[in-house]
C-alpha cells in the first residue's frame, strides 16, 4: 500500500513542532547508532539537521564544512567517529539535553 504523504513531509513539521518528540528521536538516533544500524541512525539524524539547526549553522558550530557534514550523513557516507560525535555533541546542547550510555541485558 502507498504512503499518502511523504516521510519527511509528516515527520520534520513534528520535529519542529514538540520538543518531546525532538529529544525522542535525537535519542533513537544515536541508540540506532550504538546498536550497530548506522545507516537508519545517519537518516534520523539527517532528518533532525535539516528540521533543526540546519547544516550551515551547525557547520559553524563544529567546524566541519559544509559539504562535509551533508556527505557524512548521506546514503553512502562514512562519518569519522571524531566528527560524528562533534556533531551529536552540539545537537544534545541545542536541545539541552545530555545523552548517556547505561548497560542493559541483551534481549
């Protein structure tokens, strides 16, 4: 069955719009991330750029290049872990929060 509307046209209007929804799904992206799912962690997390901070301003504030940050986070990039965390970094202030890392029971 086809979707009606497009992804991002539904999703990144909610981004903008509920803090909630913003934190949850910063925090799903780096949990996709750590879990191993780099690729649906680089999407989630391209969807919050663009919906957000933008890759301008956020190239001002890591001081990766533009170009580069939109590479990284495309299909086949492959970001260095230095600037990946930079860039998780600066998202977890902008939103005011601070992700951490806790064990659990592998299900």
């Amino acid at each position: 069955m086809p979707l009606t509307r497009d992804f991002r046209e539904t999703v990144i209007p909610r981004i903008q719009e509920s803090q909630t929804f913003r934190r949850a799904m910063l925090r799903e992206a780096v949990d996709c991330l750590l879990s191993g799912e780099v690729d649906v962690g680089k999407s989630m997390l391209r969807d919050f750029i663009k919906a957000t901070c933008g890759y301008a301003a956020l190239s001002n504030a890591t001081k990766i290049p533009v170009k580069s940050l939109i590479r990284m986070f495309g299909p086949s990039g492959n970001p260095h872990a230095r600037n990946l965390f930079l860039v998780v970094a600066h998202l977890q202030k902008a939103e005011g929060i601070r992700l951490q890392v806790r064990p659990a029971k592998a299900a």
